[in-house]
C-alpha cells in the first residue's frame, strides 16, 4: 500500500532550510512531503479551520497558540532554529551604516525605498519593524516610500533593482541570488524569532511526521540552519 505523502505547513522562516532538505530526507526514508507555504496568519488560520496537517513549523508563539487550542500535538514538538532579523541590499550595492541604532535610523530615512513584510499577514518581522519605527519616530517618513509584501521575499526587490533596502528574518535574505544581507539590526532593535516543529493533532502520517521533525532535529539539519543564517536551538 502507498504511504501518503507527509503533510508539512510552515510560514517563510524555515522554508530554504525545508526545501533544501527534503530532497535527502525523501531518498532516506522512502517518504515524501507535501510542504504547503504561506503568510504566517493564513497557515494558522488553515490549521485552526481542521485542514489536516503532519508537521506544522511555525514562530514558537503560533505553535504555542495551535498546541492550546488542541490542533497541535504537545508531544514529540522540538524547537529548531532561532532567526534574527537583518537588512538586505542588492549584490554590489553601496552599504550604508547601520551599527548604531543612530546609524540605523539615518539609513531607513536616507533610503529612497524600502520593502518590509505586511504586519496584517503575521509575520514576526513585519509586526516588530512597525513597533521599531514608530518608536524611532519614524514611522510616517519610512511607511511614505514603503512596499508591504506578503507571501514571498522580500530581499526579491532589492535584487531586482525594485527597492534599496528590505528587512526580514536573516533566515529569508540568505537564500536569495542577487542580494546580500547588509547586518543585523542593532542589538537594541533586535528581535530573535525561535521556530518550532509539532504534529498536528489529526495528523495522518503522525509516525512519519516524528521521523521528518527528528530530521530536521539532525546535525546534518543544524549545517544547513546555520548555513541560512539562524541559530540551532
């Protein structure tokens, strides 16, 4: 009988590292995965509606908020990755300073346009970079020349030409061909995202879906981790 595919739901933070990694987990086990990715708010609110799902890789708070409610196992949930979040420019492109908090606020205003992740999907990134300028007291000059996006990367823009300056998690400025990451936000500024893995509580494929997040648990995992910027947890 053929084994069903091992249902996988995940925000952005990890999905280099996923699809990176599930070539070799596939040819390893004899199983595949069938990764769904999306905004963070719209994955939750697919797990909350019952959409069947094996593995959920989500921000610790999401899986947290999934595990309360019972639509996520408690048992056999690992935290992976901590992800901080950094500023992208195009490959090649003039890096301005942004050591300093003061540093940093100069460069956000001096920039002609900036891509951000749209805080009504969920995202960490998004959420926290409005918290950031509004308390730089920035705010109205950066949301002026402001691109919001959602369901991809955004550090796309900047390698395209189409933006000077993107922040997100350093997790989804890495694997992007034609832009670089820039720094880390100032320490003051900083926020560092943990992302976990857990079983979904009607998870059809609950046996495999220990097997994928014990993987992703793996040393040969934590290179590829490290490898797109974050930390092992």
């Amino acid at each position: 009988m053929a084994r069903e595919p091992i249902k996988l739901m995940s925000s952005g933070g990890l999905k280099a590292v996923i699809t990176e990694l599930a070539e070799a987990f596939e040819r390893a086990s004899q199983h595949t995965l069938a990764p769904v990715f999306g905004p963070p708010t719209a994955i939750k609110t697919r797990i909350e509606s019952g959409e069947p799902v094996d593995v959920a890789v989500m921000s610790q708070g999401l899986i947290d908020d999934l595990v309360q409610q019972g639509k996520l196992r408690s048992d056999g949930r690992v935290t992976l990755a901590r992800s901080r979040l950094g500023l992208a420019i195009g490959a090649g492109a003039p890096r301005p300073d942004i050591s300093t908090v003061a540093a940093f606020r100069q460069t956000l205003l001096d920039a002609k346009s900036i891509v951000c992740t749209d805080p009504a999907g969920g995202g960490a990134s998004g959420i926290h970079f409005q918290k950031v300028i509004r308390d730089l007291g920035i705010a109205d000059q950066v949301m002026a020349k402001a691109r919001l996006n959602s369901g991809s990367y955004n550090a796309e823009f900047v390698a395209r030409g189409e933006a000077e300056l993107a922040v997100q998690q350093i997790s989804e400025i890495v694997p992007v061909k034609g832009a670089e990451l820039l720094a880390p936000l100032p320490a003051e500024l900083q926020l560092t995202t943990a992302f976990d893995a857990a079983i979904g509580a009607n998870a059809r494929e609950a046996a495999a879906a220990a097997k994928f997040i014990a993987y992703l648990a793996s040393a040969d995992a934590q290179r590829v981790i490290r490898a797109n910027g974050m930390d092992v947890a």
